[in-house]
C-alpha cells in the first residue's frame, strides 16, 4: 500500500474545480493508494518517475517514489492547462 501525498498546489487546484469534478478527482488519488500506475494511467515522456492520470477533461500529475512506496500528486488541472 502506497501513501499518497498532496501538495499545496494540488489542494488549490482541487478547490478552484467544480463540486462533482472535485468528488471524482478525489476518489481517483485515493485509488492511487492501492495502484499508482491504474489502467489508463501514462507515464510522462522526459521524466524519470512521472505519470499522469485521466479524469474526464481533467489530468492528475502524479511523482511515484516506489523504493519509500509514496505517490506526491502536484498538479491536477483542466487538460489544456495542466503541462504549462
């Protein structure tokens, strides 16, 4: 089982989505405890221990740090929005 740890800038991006975007989000980084890398998960090209994750138009990016077993989410944004 993995810890999942959510930086400020993830809790203040959560906060600006709507109530039932938020609500999905949320169930999907809680999921991460027991699989960091789910089916429809991706790895992030050019990164060693980056992935990203779908939920609807918004993606969830994710460092996982297998060795120490945490996954730190830091950035969940709108999908045009979120690799600025």
């Amino acid at each position: 089982m993995y810890r999942v740890l959510v930086e400020r800038s993830a809790e203040k991006d959560l906060k600006k989505l709507p109530p039932g975007v938020r609500t999905r989000v949320g169930n999907v980084l809680r999921n991460l405890a027991n699989d960091p890398r789910p089916a429809g998960s991706r790895k992030l090209t050019g990164t060693k221990h980056d992935w990203r994750i779908r939920v609807g138009d918004y993606r969830a990016v994710y460092e996982i740090a297998a060795s120490i077993k945490v996954v730190r989410v830091y950035r969940v944004r709108h999908r045009r929005d979120v690799y600025r």
